[in-house]
C-alpha cells in the first residue's frame, strides 16, 4: 500500500508532462495527434469493448493509455537525446585550440648541464 501511494504523486506529474507536451514544438504534430486521440478514446463511452462490462471494459482504456504513454515517452527521449548532441557539438565549436610544443623539466635540465 505504501508503495501504491508514493506512486500516485508520480501519475500526476506523468499526466503533467503529457499535457506540456501537447504545447510542445519539439514534438511531432502526429504525437499530439496520438494522445488526443488516446484521451478521446478513454473519455468517450463508446470504446471497443464497452465500459459498462466490469473488468474487460477498463482494460482497452489502460491498454491505450500505456500505449500512449510508451509513445510519448519514447519521442520526448529522442528529442532529448537530440537536444543533448546538439548542445554537446555546439561546445565543440566554441572551444579554443592553443597549438604548443611539449617538453619536460628533464630535457630543460640537460640543456643547461
């Protein structure tokens, strides 16, 4: 049980970040397209297999929602992923390169002798 309630805290940031992603521009249009369609589907009364049957009518729902959810998940990490290797080559560019020689105090010291 308290396993379940440390979970409950997590589901509503999940469903926050499902709704961001709605205004998301980084998120293909067919992705918003997706969840819309999820939400329709678990909110109309008429799904595939109907709501009124107690067990099997909220199965198709759940179904759907991980589906969904496994999509979303998997877009926002490849743009992440993206964002992360566009950042990383960005800072490539911008470091400086100092050409040098390489010598060590032993040669310095036998220079002088």
């Amino acid at each position: 049980m308290k396993n379940f309630i440390l979970l409950i805290p997590r589901i509503f940031y999940f469903i926050y970040q499902i709704f961001l992603g709605l205004f998301d521009p980084n998120i293909p249009y067919k992705v918003k397209f997706i969840i819309l369609a999820a939400i329709f589907y678990i909110l109309y009364p008429n799904d595939f297999i109907k709501d009124f049957i107690p067990v099997l009518g909220q199965i198709d729902d759940i179904i759907v929602l991980g589906i969904t959810a496994s999509i979303y998940k998997y877009f926002s990490f490849i743009n992440n992923f993206k964002k992360d290797f566009e950042k990383k080559n960005n800072n490539k560019n911008n470091e400086k390169i100092i050409d040098g020689k390489f010598r060590t105090i032993e040669d310095d010291e036998e220079k002088i002798k």
